[in-house]
C-alpha cells in the first residue's frame, strides 16, 4: 500500500509518497511566487497552487503502481482569503495570512473594544 501527503504552503508545495511502514518513496517540492503589491500585503495567485499540485503529483506518481495508493493526505497554509465568482473561479489573488493590511483595524479592535471582549464573543454565536 501506498499513501501520498500534500502539505500547501506559503512558499512551495511538498509532496511525499509512502509505503503503509512510513518509508518515504519520494518527495517532491515545486515552488511558486509570493506577491507583495504594496508594503505589508503580501499574495498568490491560488492558480499557480493548482500547477504545482498537478504537477507534482504527476512527478511523485509517475513510477508507481498507482492502484496501490489507498490515500491521501492534505495540509495547507495558515488561513487565507480566496474569493470565487458564481461560477467558482478565482477573480483576485488570494489574501494570504501574513498580511497585515488590517493592522490599524486590528489595533483599533484590540485597544478600543479590547481583546477579552473580543475573545468572549468569538464563542457566543456557537
């Protein structure tokens, strides 16, 4: 048996085949650009994630048996904002989690609405 784990991250995507003991096969990485537009913003395009996905598991799969891959694992970067149209294509960058465009509305949050009271109604709608 085989299992492949696809971890996307902020700079590249890593890719790793193994067998059912934990014996890593192979590992790929394929990187792709990070954008920062204005200071402090920082972006990427989610299509070139989909590039590097397809293929790099075209590279980590092309020498094996592929009807021993029983699974597949995914991981991904920290939260980020990606806006689809009504037709689920991407129309902008995606936001990435590092940016810090907000922070004059996250510093005003946190000195004038204060962060315990911030954090008590992060539950209250649950």
């Amino acid at each position: 048996m085989l299992y492949i784990g696809v971890d996307l991250g902020t700079s590249s995507i890593k890719l790793l085949l193994m067998d059912e003991l934990g014996n890593i096969k192979r590992i790929i990485i394929r990187e792709y650009p990070l954008y920062f537009p204005k200071t402090g913003w920082s972006e990427q395009n989610p299509e070139d994630w989909y590039t590097a996905l397809v293929k790099g598991m075209q590279d980590l799969t092309k020498d094996c048996d592929k009807s021993l891959i029983k699974g597949i694992s995914f991981s991904g970067q920290m939260h980020g904002m990606v806006i689809l149209d009504d037709k689920d294509q991407v129309i902008r960058p995606a936001i990435l989690w590092n940016d810090g465009r907000t922070q004059e509305e996250c510093d005003y949050f946190n000195h004038e609405v204060g962060r315990e009271r911030i954090s008590s109604l992060r539950y209250a709608a649950f």
